[in-house]
C-alpha cells in the first residue's frame, strides 16, 4: 500500500547550522503537506505544495516538491532553537484521509 | 475563527475501565473529523475519520470507537481500556475539499 516515508528519523545541529528533511512517497502525490510539532505539543499546519516541482519559502523554511511529484523536501536556513521540534510530510490517500510521514525529529544545540 | 477543543488534556485510567474523550470544532459547519494517535516518540496513526453525522470509517478497530453524534462533535470511546491503549490522542479538522488539518490540543492518555 502506499507510504510516505522521512528520512531522517533525528537530527541534532547546531544552533545556526542548516537542516533538511526527505519525505518519499511509493506512488504519485496529487499534493502533500508539511506539519510541525513542538515537544509536548500538537501537530500545526505549515504548507501544502501542488504542483510538481513547486517551491515555496516561509522565512527560513523552504519547501519543495519534486517534478515527479513522489518526494518532497523541507529545508531550514541558520536554525534557531524555536525551530527545535518534529517534521511530519503528510500525503493523501483516499476521500479526506492522509498518510503522515514517520517524521524527521530535530534538536537545536545552542 | 475556527477553534477545536479537545478534553480531558491528560487522563490516567486503569485496564478493563472505559474511555470517552471528546473533541468540538467552532466556527465552520461540516468539517472532516478525526482521531489519530501518536505513541511516544512516533507518527501519527488515523483511528476514525468521519465525513459528516453519522458517518464514521475506521482504520484500527481494535477495542476502540468512534461516533459523531452532532456536527461538530467527535467522541472516541472503549468500554475496556488495554495497557497497549496508551498515547496521546489527537482530534483534528478540516473543510470538505480541503486538505490541511487543524489538530487539537490532544489528550495524554496512560493506562495502568
């Protein structure tokens, strides 16, 4: 069945380095979705990409979506410690139902 | 503005006890409701979805339900809890056609 898959599962950087997270599906995506969760917090919607190889920026955040439109990446430009947190890609499947990714965990050391 | 609400934030019950949570949505009409839960330190798994009233789909049976009993009214229940029942629930919405949730504040549950 269809998976949405991130890699990798942790990351620790330090304060001011960059950070990316993969997020690979099996079959073809209509569109996919971005999510982050602090610790002991809920997951908050940050940006849904459509188009096969569209790229949208947020600040530091840039996100993309490939030209096959299977794989999707988020990166983070100079991170801060507000960005420490959990990465989720969510893909659709049927109906209104998602898949959501494994989720990429990251920890900003300052 | 739309707002969801989630209760009870944090729930400790004994094994064989039932469970009720519940989960309100605001200031839309016909949302998409669903239960998820996330283990420690993991993803997030769809429990229920429901489309409207009435309508529920569920993707891990278990010893877990679920009801929608008004619009913007999402109950998950068991009549008898299991130590594996443990996590941390999650209620979340979205418009029909629209594919962005908005999740609640979730509930931490631990059985014991």
């Amino acid at each position: 069945g269809q998976q949405v898959m991130q890699i990798p599962q942790y990351q620790h950087v330090q304060e001011g380095e960059d950070f990316t997270t993969y997020c690979n599906s099996s079959t073809t995506l209509s569109n996919i979705q971005w999510y982050k969760q602090r610790p002991g917090g809920h997951p908050v919607f940050l940006i849904q990409l459509v188009k096969s190889g569209e790229v949208k920026k947020q600040k530091r955040l840039t996100f993309q979506f490939g030209e096959a439109k299977k794989n999707s990446s988020l990166h983070i430009t100079a991170t801060q410690t507000t960005d420490v947190g959990t990465y989720f890609c969510a893909g659709p499947r049927t109906g209104n139902q998602f898949y959501f990714g494994t989720g990429t965990s990251l920890t900003v050391i300052p | 503005s739309q707002t969801i609400h989630q209760w009870p934030a944090t729930l400790v019950q004994p094994v064989g006890s039932p469970l009720s949570l519940e989960c309100t949505v605001e200031g839309t009409s016909n949302p998409n409701l669903y239960w998820y839960r996330q283990a420690a330190g993991r993803g997030l798994q769809l429990l229920f979805y429901s489309v409207g009233i009435g309508q529920i789909s569920s993707e891990v049976p278990q010893n877990l339900s679920a009801s929608r009993p008004q619009d913007r009214q999402f109950i998950l229940s068991s009549k008898k809890l299991l130590l594996s029942d443990s996590g941390f629930y999650l209620c979340a919405w979205s418009e029909t056609g629209r594919g962005e949730q908005y999740f609640g504040p979730g509930t931490r549950l631990t059985v014991t």
